[in-house]
C-alpha cells in the first residue's frame, strides 16, 4: 500500500537533476570525514526534503515541467501529490528521529522551518502584489534556496570526526543566492532552458523575479504593466527587450560572474576539482539579442489543458 501512497513523490524522486546535491554531500563528508554509514543516509534525508519540497513548489507556481517532464501533480493529481510528498517527508522525520542523535534532528527541522518561511514570503509577495527590495529578496532566497545547502554542511558537520575545518555560512548563501539568481536569468536568457520549461517561463507565472525588482528600481511605471499577471509571448518579448534596454541583463549577468569567481575561489580551499565542477556545470549563457530571438513560441510542448483544478488531460509532442 505504501507504494501506492508514494506513486507521485517517486515520480519526482526517480527524475534526475543535475546531481549538485550529491557532489555537495560528497564534498563536505570529505571535509569533516563522515563516517560511510552516515553518508548515503544524509543523501536519502535530504533527497526527500528537497523532493517534497518541488513537488510542492511546482503546484503553487503552477508550473507545467520539471527536468524536461511533466510535473507530478499534472500526471497524479494535485491532491495525491500534495499527500504523497508530506507523507514521504513525515516518515523520513520519524526515521531521523531514531538514526541519528537530537541535535541531527533539530538541525533538520531548523531547514525545514527556513525553507517554507522563504518560499512563504514568495506566495505573500505575489498575491500582494508586493515587489521586494534587494536585502528582502535576498533575505527570502537565504531562507529558502540556502536552506538545503545549509542543512547538508550542517549535517556533515555535526555527524563528521574531523572539526578543523570551520563551517563556513557565507559560501552556502552565496551558493544559494547564485543558485537563485541564476535560475532567474536563464530562465529568461537561456535558449537551452527554453527548450525544457519555455521561454521566460516566470512570466507564465506572474512571478516578481531579481530580474524585474532591478528594473523596477530603472521604470516602475513600466514594471507595473507586467508584473503579477500571466504575459503572452508579445509581453514576454516587451519585458525581455525593455531588460536588454536598460542593461538589466547585462548588469545580472556579471553580478553571476562576480559571484561565481568568489564562489570558486573559496571552493579551491576545499577541493580543486569540486570547484571545477561547479565552474563548468554552472556556466553563465550568454545574453541574445532581442531581435535575434528565433520563434520562442516552442514552450507548449507539453500543452496541458484542464477542466478543473488536479483533472489534466496531457499531450505530449
């Protein structure tokens, strides 16, 4: 019964990523020599929290695809979903509980805690219809972007037998903070993304990205014509040329390089060839012209059509 439970959760679960997460686990056990019994475990308790946690994310953003598929909850139902990926998290807690001592324990749900107060603050932003300043966007992504990486140094550290090397706070939020921001920018700028979720899919979703709280600070009258609401292709391609315009893109594409340079420098102290890792898997796109954008129009290749909330019919190209 439990496997018919848990259909939506594996779902997600089995889709593979980029397996950042992983290597990250696998650097930090080095760092602070988790003993092998621990390791797999940390990697199983924080698989399920981030799992849960973009299944969830996926219904409240109304997303349509994750790493190329279809969400979960437009082939299971919202509901299912919903059910399946808290019950998953609920049970891992319980097992937790009883693996690991209570400090593992609280530091687990300290994350847990952060990671819904930041994605909270998102939801509240949007339906407010609230843009953001710089600190509390930042603020928001600490909470909820940084808290994985938070938890995996955490847990490494207190279930490591090596101290010496100190946990180091600044590089996972500024791993967070260019996780997040990226994700923005190629979601806007990246031809490859566009292939696997659409062009500028965010603006599908009315949501207030870094993109648009820097512009907001250049054209808020303009800003205000196009946020919180569901653009079309013609609106999307306004705001992308409005952001190439006011150097908005440009100006985000070197706050990344920036980021990344301090990033790898610190990476370097703890292992040359994670730090190259992430160099080469985390490359900034370049930025395309507006008027060299060709046919953006492809992002319906799973067109999803629905009568009611959690009933989906999918066609897949």
């Amino acid at each position: 019964m439990d496997t018919d439970l848990l259909i939506p959760y594996n779902y997600t679960l089995e889709t593979k990523g980029k397996n950042f997460r992983t290597q990250l686990i696998q650097l930090f056990s080095s760092v602070y020599k988790v003993p092998k019994e621990f390791v797999n475990k940390i990697s199983e308790d924080v698989a399920c929290i981030h799992t849960t946690s973009i299944n969830i994310d996926d219904i409240q953003d109304g997303s349509f695809t994750r790493r190329s598929k279809p969400c979960s909850y437009l082939i299971h139902g919202i509901p299912n979903t919903i059910n399946a990926s808290f019950y998953a998290l609920f049970k891992n807690l319980e097992k937790i509980e009883k693996k690991y001592s209570a400090p593992v324990l609280q530091i687990v749900l300290k994350e847990i805690v952060n990671l819904h107060q930041g994605q909270g603050l998102d939801i509240v932003w949007t339906e407010k219809k609230y843009i953001p300043t710089i600190e509390e966007y930042n603020e928001m992504v600490n909470l909820k972007t940084s808290s994985l990486f938070r938890l995996v140094q955490n847990m490494c550290y207190c279930l490591g037998l090596s101290k010496k090397k100190k946990k180091d706070y600044n590089l996972v939020y500024q791993m967070g903070n260019f996780f997040q921001i990226r994700d923005d920018y190629i979601n806007c700028c990246d031809p490859q993304y566009w292939d696997q979720k659409g062009f500028f899919e965010d603006m599908n979703q009315g949501k207030c990205t870094y993109l648009l709280i820097k512009l907001n600070m250049i054209d808020p009258d303009f800003v205000k014509q196009y946020i919180f609401k569901e653009c079309t292709q013609n609106e999307k391609i306004i705001i992308y040329t409005k952001l190439f315009q006011e150097n908005v893109l440009h100006e985000i594409k070197n706050e990344l390089l920036e980021q990344m340079k301090k990033i790898v420098e610190t990476l370097n102290s703890y292992d040359l060839n994670f730090a190259k890792m992430f160099q080469t898997k985390l490359n900034i796109c370049p930025i395309i012209e507006p008027d060299k954008i060709k046919n953006p129009i492809q992002e319906d290749r799973c067109q999803i059509r629905s009568d009611q909330v959690g009933k989906y019919l999918i066609h897949l190209n």
